[in-house]
C-alpha cells in the first residue's frame, strides 16, 4: 500500500513539474514578445504608413506636404522622397534635419533591396517598403502614442493540451493566395501543409514562411468575439526527420493591426479558416475596433 501511495505521488510530482516548467515557458515566451513590441523595431512605435506616387512626395509636419508627420515631434518640412521609375529618393531641406547612420543627409538613394535604410529626425524614424510594384514610406515615433499608451495584452489561460502534435506534408512548387488588410492580393510561397488533430476532429492549416520555420496565418471561430476578426499568427519550428512538428497555439499571436492602424497585415486563406474555437494564445479584447 505504501509503495502505491509513493508511485500515485510521484507520477502525481512529475505531471505537477512538466505543467509548472511549461507554464514557465509560456510566460517567458510573453514577456520577450513584449519586449518585442517596445523595442525601438517593434510595432506599437509605428506612426504611418504613407504610399508614394510617382514623383516629388513632400514629408514635414506642416500640412502643405503630400505626408503629414506629427507636428510635436517634426519641423516643418524635411525634404522630398523621390520615385522615378522604380528608383526612391531622398533629398533633405536642410543637411543638419535629417539623419541615417548617424551621418546628415544631403541627397541618397533611399531604397536597397539588400539593405533597410533608416531615416532619423528627432524622435522620428522612417524607412522605404515595397509591396508587390508599389512604395510606401513606413514611419515610426519613439515617443508616439500607441507606445506611450500601451497597457498590454490579454490572455486566454495557459492550457497544455492546445500544444498539438502535427504532421508536416511537403508540396512542392505550393504558393498561397494572400490577401491583406489593403485589400491588396499578391503569392507567397508554401513548404507544403500541416495536418493535425483536435478532440478526434481533423484539421489542415497551410505554411507560409520556409522549411526551417513555419509562419502560419489562420482563423478560428473565435474571431469577432474574443480575438482579431483578422485572424492570428502561429509559429512553428521546422519538422523532424519524421514530420513532426509541434503547434502550439499558446504562442498564438495578435497581428500588428491589433495594436496599431498602419500594418498591412496578412489575412488567413480560406483554407486556414478553422471551424473550431482556439481558446489559446493572444486575445484582442481592449484594442483597436476590430475590422
């Protein structure tokens, strides 16, 4: 009896461990996403996004420019972002206003495909993006608002049994039909699927990102109500030597549009569209209105 008594403890001490050192996990795993979400490269400092037409875009905080920065923290004008045929350019009013590397800026290409080139002016920061054929400044503010104003995220209770065992199936030449929150449609390409089971029911979700790391956009009949009408972002690492690979919607993500109006977030394919409740992860409630 008392040998019953000490293997009931001990199984009992292990499952208590295992849940204790997950839980410890997933805390650890929110707080570097936080962090990441305040660092001077993270989203909640993003403080417009402005689409450039082909010639002179004017960028100043007077609101004769064609981009508007925040008056507080901006002169008045600061130069002209230039397109001309697929080539950006930046030429600054004055060399002293405006910044990258550390160095004024005068006039330089302000686009590489290779290389992100960072603006500075005061607690400003911008920089050039592509999206399919078209350009837009990105800015950021250091000290703007949805920084200063973030309280931080909700949560559904850490639950092990969302932590899924899925089977990875190669597909090649797979390209997924994404559209964004711009409305905007463009192809990316997939490793292949991911197949998987929840209370007997099975489930695929498509994988966007590469082999070595999935990046997978789905839906669940949560959204609306207490997550992102959008969808969420899921990671995964790459499977082993047999296909496994683990998903573990605890790590669940709210898309950037949760946070701030000026992402162009990826919305998931019809295909990732789950018809069950993921009760895990990230939830939106206390953000922006949800779209």
């Amino acid at each position: 009896m008392r040998f019953l008594t000490y293997v009931i403890f001990f199984i009992s001490f292990v499952a208590y461990s295992q849940d204790s050192a997950y839980e410890k996990e997933i805390e650890a795993f929110r707080k570097t996403r936080i962090d990441s979400l305040k660092h001077e490269n993270g989203w909640l400092n993003l403080a417009g996004l402005y689409w450039l037409k082909e010639g002179e875009n004017t960028i100043g905080s007077d609101p004769q420019n064609d981009f508007v920065f925040p008056v507080e923290h901006s002169d008045s004008f600061l130069g002209k972002v230039i397109l001309e045929k697929g080539i950006v350019t930046f030429k600054s009013k004055e060399a002293n206003q405006v910044f990258s590397s550390g160095h004024p800026v005068k006039e330089i290409i302000a686009f590489d495909d290779k290389k992100v080139l960072i603006f500075a002016h005061k607690s400003l920061r911008w920089f050039i993006i592509k999206r399919g054929n078209q350009y837009a400044l990105r800015l950021r503010d250091l000290a703007g608002e949805y920084v200063r104003n973030f309280k931080g995220i909700n949560y559904f209770p850490i639950n092990a049994s969302w932590r899924i065992n899925a089977k990875f199936v190669p597909v090649h030449g797979k390209k997924l039909h994404v559209t964004d929150m711009t409305g905007r449609t463009y192809l990316e390409d997939s490793p292949g699927d991911l197949y998987f089971t929840i209370k007997g029911r099975k489930y695929r979700l498509e994988a966007g990102g590469t082999r070595d790391e999935f990046f997978i956009v789905f839906g669940d009949l949560t959204n609306k109500k207490t997550t992102y009408g959008g969808g969420r972002f899921l990671y995964a690492n790459s499977p082993d030597k047999h296909g496994n690979v683990i998903l573990d919607f605890n790590k669940s993500l709210n898309p950037p549009c949760v946070f701030i109006p000026f992402a162009t977030c990826p919305l998931p394919t019809k295909k990732n569209k789950l018809s069950l409740e993921v009760e895990a992860g990230e939830q939106s409630i206390g953000f922006l209105n949800d779209k």
